[in-house]
C-alpha cells in the first residue's frame, strides 16, 4: 500500500502540472508528461502484482486519462467498477470517458505494431544519435500506416510525451 501512495503522489503532482483541469481535453503540459509516464509505468507493474486492488486500477485509469488514452482509461475504470460496489460518480465517469474518447486522437497502434515501431527505432538509434526531431518515426509511420492517419499519430504521440526519436522509443513505446 505504500508503494501504491508513493504513485499516487507521483500521478497528483503530474496532475497538478497538466494544467488540464478537471474534464479539460487539452494535451498534458509537457513539464506533467515526465510525471504522468513514471505514474503510469509504476501503476502498470503494480496492477500486476495487485489486479484485486480498485484503487489501483482509479488511479491507473487517471493516469492513462491525463495521457489521453481514453481507451485504457475506459478498461482500468472498468476493471475497478468489477471490483468495488456499483456508484454514480464511476457511472458518470464511464460515461464521459467514453465521450471524450470519441473526440481525441488515440495512439491506436496495434501492441504487434508498437513493438515493430520500437525495434525500428532501437536499431537506427544504435547506428546514429536522434536529432532531436520525429524523422525516423515518421518514415516507419509513412511505411506502415495508412497516409490518411498519420498527423492524428504524430499528435498522439507528442501527447505521450513522444516530441523526438528517442523521446518515443523511451516514453511512448517502452
Ligand atoms: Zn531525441
């Protein structure tokens, strides 16, 4: 449970710098980013080892809805409304989750798609230093996804903290 306070921490300082408001659907302010991706990763691994805990998985579920994935956001909430007694406000939560997701940009790269993305970049990456900008990422993009989808992905990525080559294989892949 300390572990899991410890996180919470993280993910509430990492709220606090978003400047997202409550049920704003602005991209996370850069300097939130760093926080939100340690809270998220520590949640991940800890829902693993504690897939009973509701708190968890509410607190995970803020995590992935900071980063705008209303996806994951939707499962986690619903992984803890299986796991806690039925109330309005996780209802309406749901609800809005669903709505907003609608609206944003998801990553919606396949897991399969990720980890090709991923061994791309590791390898040029090995070969030559990043210069600090997507060029890398969007000839992968440019070879493996549709034409018409690619700005939405380029967008999804910065919002996960994915602004250079590096910057995508360490925050958004990893
Ligand atoms: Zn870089």
């Amino acid at each position: 449970m300390e572990k899991l306070e410890a996180l919470k921490e993280t993910l509430i300082e990492g709220q606090k710098l978003s400047m997202q408001g409550s049920w704003d659907r602005r991209a996370p302010a850069k300097k939130a980013v760093p926080f939100l991706l340690e809270a998220r990763r520590g949640l991940k691994d800890y829902v693993v080892e504690n897939e009973t805990i509701p708190l968890a998985w509410r607190l995970l579920s803020q995590a992935e809805e900071c980063l705008l994935n209303y996806n994951n956001a939707i499962y986690c909430l619903e992984r803890a409304m299986e796991l806690d007694k039925k109330n309005q406000k996780d209802l309406k939560r749901l609800f809005l989750l669903k709505d907003y997701g609608g609206m944003w940009n998801e990553l919606n790269l396949s897991p399969e798609q990720l980890e090709s993305l991923g061994i791309f970049l590791d390898e040029k990456l090995n070969a030559d230093d990043c210069d600090h900008s997507l060029k890398l990422t969007k000839s992968w993009l440019e070879d493996n996804i549709p034409k018409s989808k690619l700005s939405k992905i380029v967008k999804a990525l910065k919002n996960q903290g994915g602004f250079c080559d590096c910057e995508v294989l360490s925050n958004v892949v990893d």
